[in-house]
C-alpha cells in the first residue's frame, strides 16, 4: 500500500500481525502501528510518535552492519511491555507510528544521503506535531536528518544535542560525508551553528587535537565524559538544554551509540574503554526528554551482526528508544506539551 509519503520511505522487511482493537496493548510489537498496514494513514498524522529507520552504513568510516539495526530494533518490541515501572507511566496512551524505512541505493551513498534529506523533510511537514526518531544506520545519517528538518521548518533555529566519544567534525574533504563528519556537515552547510551544538561524552584518546582546535574556532559547547561525571551527568544535561533552549527553537538529539564504554556495548564497533555506563546513558536520554523543546532524535552506530547472541546492545538500543518516550510522557505530566 503506498502511504503519503511513498516514495521516500518503503515498508520495512519486517512487520508484527498487531492485535485487533478489542485486545489490550501490553507490549511494544502491539502499540507501535506501520503506517503501510494502516486502512487509513493520513489518519496517523496526528500520531505522539513517528519511527524512520535508516539502514545505511556504508558511509562508516570502519566496517559497520549498523544498517541491520532498523530491522533488528522491530524484531526487539517483542521483549519489551509499554509500561515503565521505575516511572509508573505507560506508553501504550502514546499514538506511536512506524513510518517504514528510507530506500538506500547498493552503491551510491550521495543517492542515500538526499533520500535521506527528502524523507527527513516529508515527515517534518506531515508529522507536524510528532516527537520523530530516526532509527540509524551510521552517525553520518544525523547530518541528512537534520538538514531535511532544517527544509521543512526553515524559520527555525536548530540546536543539537550530542551524546558522543567522538567531536564527528572529520573534514568532508578527506573521505566525503562519512560517520566521522555530521556536525562538521551542519556547520559548514550553515545548517546549525558550531556554538548550538553541546556534545556530552567525550574522553580518552579518540580525538585528535586538531578536530578540538576545530571545535574551539567553531564555538562548539563539548563537555569531556569525565567533568560530566564530577558535575553528575543529569546536571550536565540540564545545563546544556537550559543553555541550547535560550538560543534555539528546536533541539535536535543524537545518541550515538559508541559513547557507552565498550564493556557495555558489543554490538557497537566503535565502542570504548571509560565510556558511559548503560544507566547513565538512560538517565540522560530520559533527561534530555523531558526538554519541551527537544522534538527529535536518533540512535545510531549499533551494529546487530557484532551483538552477542543474546543482543545485550540491541536491547539497550531499543531501551534508549522507550526511555526517550518516558521523558516525553514525564514532560507532558508536568503539564508541558510538544
């Protein structure tokens, strides 16, 4: 069935049989409706929450299957309930659609990058309302989602919000739009500017100092793993948002996955020793949430076919996923709206 926005986004190749109207949702494969199985989608405009996946990862700098985490993330709700015992909220009240995937091209990742744009920018304009969260895919995906955001909102201001072990500002010249390169894309796209962007994460040695000198001229706000932790990470990332928020109409989110250290996340290539532990990553996207200005996000860089058996990294994927969507229902309770 083509919805309004084929063709930029295609049905996925996976899809749950969702329960008839008279069964009660419990869990996440039974809430989260696709657009393409939907009698009547220009009636999932008015939807809390819109899913796009992205699979692409062949613009990853190293070897990467993060284009497998879209279908594995739908393959994931199974083991998840909507109901979010530390927060007392369900999120089954949320209307949640799953708008299907990005097509990518085998070879030509410019081609994948503007449909990425192009599909970026549908949704923004139909899903007016919507929190929208990008299912990656490699980090360089983030650059694209927010420059089609930019098209169709160009009045304005985006501001975003980095979880990261890296600065991402690789120049564009050395091996084109790469998961190494988003922010840098933005800034010298004048999509966003260098002093709207707060990453959170950073440590050890996986910069070079060139890329902070870079920072540093752009105005980039970046706050190292380590003085997060001195100030407490939640802190941290209400500092950011209270200081994004007085600049900027609209904060963009990204968590790439590598931020967590790496005994947390085998599933992430590029995962490290000292990165955050898996709580505080939660505790900060459920902070970041709560934010009535953030009304976007991604997940990237997790790669399935690197997961153990057990995908210990998918399911904390998937978990970053419905903890963003406690911060939302936690914002709205506190009378709040998108």
């Amino acid at each position: 069935m083509k919805s309004f926005l084929y063709p930029k986004v295609i049905p996925p190749s996976f899809t749950w049989v969702r329960p008839d109207d008279s069964t009660a949702v419990t869990k996440m494969h039974e809430w989260i409706q696709p657009i393409f199985t939907a009698s009547e989608p220009e009636l999932d405009k008015d939807a809390d929450v819109v899913v796009i996946g992205i699979p692409l990862s062949r613009s990853s700098i190293s070897a990467s299957g993060a284009s497998e985490f879209p279908d594995t993330f739908r393959r994931a709700w199974k083991g998840f309930t909507t109901y979010n015992l530390d927060e007392d909220v369900d999120l089954s009240v949320l209307k949640a659609v799953d708008a299907g995937d990005v097509p990518m091209h085998v070879t030509d990742i410019q081609r994948c990058h503007d449909n990425i744009v192009e599909a970026s920018e549908l949704i923004h304009k139909e899903f007016t309302r919507s929190i929208v969260c990008a299912v990656g895919g490699d980090h360089s995906i983030t650059a694209m989602m927010v420059k089609g955001m930019h098209r169709a909102k160009p009045e304005e201001r985006i501001g975003i919000l980095q979880f990261d072990t890296h600065f991402d500002l690789r120049d564009l010249t050395d091996n084109g739009p790469s998961n190494g390169t988003p922010m840098r894309n933005l800034i010298e796209s004048g999509v966003v500017n260098g002093s709207d962007m707060y990453n959170i994460g950073l440590h050890g040695f996986f910069n070079t100092k060139d890329l902070k000198d870079y920072a540093d001229e752009q105005g980039v706000n970046y706050i190292t793993l380590g003085r997060a932790r001195k100030q407490g990470i939640a802190e941290t990332v209400r500092h950011s948002l209270q200081a994004l928020a007085e600049k900027v109409d609209t904060i963009y989110v990204t968590v790439d996955m590598d931020v967590l250290d790496i005994a947390f996340a085998p599933g992430v290539p590029a995962s490290t020793p000292g990165g955050m532990t898996t709580s505080e990553l939660l505790e900060s996207v459920q902070v970041a949430a709560m934010h009535p200005k953030v009304k976007a996000m991604d997940i990237v860089c997790l790669d399935p076919q690197k997961d153990t058996h057990v995908q210990p990294t998918v399911k904390l994927g998937t978990h970053v996923f419905l903890t963003l969507l406690t911060g939302v229902m936690l914002r709205r309770g506190s009378g709040t709206q998108n």
